[in-house]
C-alpha cells in the first residue's frame, strides 16, 4: 500500500475519544491506521430529473456517458438528450427496439422491416442510428439465407459494432468497423 493512503494517528488518542474501530484501538502508539476506517463513506448527491415517458409500456436502456436516454415508448424509440426528444425512425415496420448508445449518441438495436403481428412475430434488422439517420445494418453483411436473424450486439466509442446472426443451426458474428 501507499504511504499517502495511511493516515498517522496515535492509537492512544483515538481510544481516549472513543472513535477508534477496535482493531485500532489495541495497537500500540505510532502505528498507521488506515483513513477508511476511520472517515465515514461519503453520501452521494444526486440531481432527480424526470424523463418525460410513461411507465407503464416504456422500456429505459442503458445511459450514454453523455447523458444521452434511449427507450421504447408505445409510440415507438426515442433518444431524450438533455430535454428533447428525439424520434428514431423505423426501417419500413411498425416496432424499433434501440438497445445500446455510445458517447457520441449513435444508438443501435433491431427494427421490424414490415408489420409485426401479436407476439412480435415478424423479421428484424439491426440497425445503426446517427444523426437523424437510420441505417439497415443487414445490407452490410455478406448473404446468408439460412441465417436471416441479425441482432447488433454492441457498440463502442470508437463506432464500431458488433453483429450476430443465426437461424437454421448457423451462428455468425462480424465486427463492423467505420471508414
């Protein structure tokens, strides 16, 4: 450990107050006391801001280090930057699920193509948001008819994103790399 995490407390002293943990309170004086026995953890401050979505139907996904909320509303995905809400689109159907956002606000996730019936039969791509724009990840990928499920898996900082596909007993995963 590092001298500057330790703090020098004589033992003594603390037992005459009575604020040395029991472990401290037998050393004998001039030993070192760790600082985080002694200090009470700190309490955290939080800022409460509604998000103007409902509960009831409404899925909240992950948070981007920008601050940045995506979610599925019964409308449809919504990006909520700092107050405003923002509409993503669809790929041609009538469900978007977004399920991951990156720092600089790209989200991707899986849209319906055509109309889903009950129970969300119906065929999915992965999708890419950016900007306003909606991109079909499925066209990227090279033709695989026996493996028409695409699911975009992940998404870093740097844009690229992971892929995965499958049906009819094949598995494929591709990493998509911008530029």
């Amino acid at each position: 450990m590092r001298f500057g995490s330790y703090l020098f407390i004589l033992a003594s002293v603390l037992a005459d107050l009575g604020a040395a943990p029991a472990p401290a309170a037998a050393l004998p004086v001039g030993w070192l006391v760790p600082f985080s026995l002694l200090a009470p953890p700190a309490s955290p401050h939080y800022t409460v801001t509604r998000l103007p979505l409902s509960l009831r139907n409404d899925q909240i996904r992950p948070l981007s280090a920008s601050g940045q909320v995506i979610g599925h509303t019964a409308s449809g995905a919504v990006l909520w930057d700092h107050g405003t809400i923002v509409w993503l689109g669809t790929l041609g159907g009538n469900l978007v699920w977004p399920q991951q956002i990156n720092a600089a606000g790209q989200v991707i996730g899986q849209a319906a193509i055509g109309a889903v019936g009950i129970g969300g039969n119906g065929v999915y791509h992965a999708f890419v948001w950016e900007n306003g724009t909606m991109t079909d990840l499925n066209n990227l990928l090279p033709d695989n008819p026996a493996a028409p499920y695409v699911d975009a898996e992940s998404i870093n900082d740097f844009g690229q994103i992971v892929v995965s596909r499958d049906g009819k007993g094949v598995a494929e995963a591709f990493l998509l790399t911008p530029g």
